[in-house]
C-alpha cells in the first residue's frame, strides 16, 4: 500500500518493514512488538494500532508530509544505511584490483575512490550518483526546501 514511501525512508537512513503479504493482525502485532510506527492507508488497521499513522493520500509527497508532520525529526538526506530493497544494513564495500565488475556501476569512479556500499543481506550494490541528486531534490522540494 506504501511501498514508495518505505522505499524513501530507506533512503534517508530509516528502518523500514514493508508488509508484503501479511495479514492485518499480523503487521499490528509486530508493529506493536517491534516498537515501530505504523504507516498504512488502512483506516480499520490505523485504528487498531496504536501510534499508527493513517496516511489518506495515495500522493508519495503528501505521504511524505504527513509522516513528515508527525515525526518531526524524520532525516531529510540521503544516506547510505539501509538497503532500499530489502532494508539490510548497507556496509562500506572495498574494491580490490583484479576484482569482477558487475555492470553497470561506473568502476572507472569507484576506482578514483567512489565509495561503494553493498547490502550485508541481498548483495545489492549503491553508488552516489546522478539518481542520488534527483533523489535529494525530490524530498527538499516536499520539504518546501530550495532545490539543490
């Protein structure tokens, strides 16, 4: 129901559970449990949850907003913690010469000393980048911040 929206809080360094095919007794016990904020366009599953946060908006932006309002200290850059696929740790990953170059990262940058992170769970690999700056971009301008 808010995947995008977990997606960005990953990238600003969040600890983000995505509820892919959980039943709703499920996804309350563990936010619960887990002493997490639950985001969800589900009035009845706000409603049950205590601390939920009922996002009315299909909008990403004003999802961000909203979130944004209720937790005012919401990072607002991105960083290079949390995997935005599967939110495992990212880890400061050392490239070696000799090593294999899986494509498309911009290796001629990595070796100038582009940091590259990988996933500690899913092995998927991160790079500061041009997708890196729109990203930024997008959520200053849902912050009402100037653009970078």
């Amino acid at each position: 129901m808010v995947g995008r929206l977990a997606r960005f809080l990953r990238f600003v360094g969040c600890d983000t559970v995505y509820a892919r095919g959980w039943e709703d007794d499920e996804i309350s016990a563990r936010a619960c449990a887990e002493d997490r904020i639950l985001l969800t366009r589900d009035r009845e599953l706000a409603r049950r949850t205590p601390g939920s946060i009922l996002l009315v908006s299909p909008s990403l932006s004003d999802q961000w907003a909203a979130v944004r309002a209720a937790t005012p200290n919401l990072p607002h850059d991105v960083r290079f913690d949390r995997c935005t696929e599967c939110n495992g740790p990212l880890e400061l990953y050392p490239v070696a010469e000799g090593d294999p170059h899986p494509e498309g990262v911009p290796w001629d940058r990595v070796a100038k000393g582009l940091p590259l992170y990988r996933c500690g769970e899913c092995a998927h690999l991160y790079w500061e980048g041009s997708h890196t700056q729109h990203i930024r971009e997008q959520i200053r301008a849902w912050a009402g911040g100037p653009p970078g």
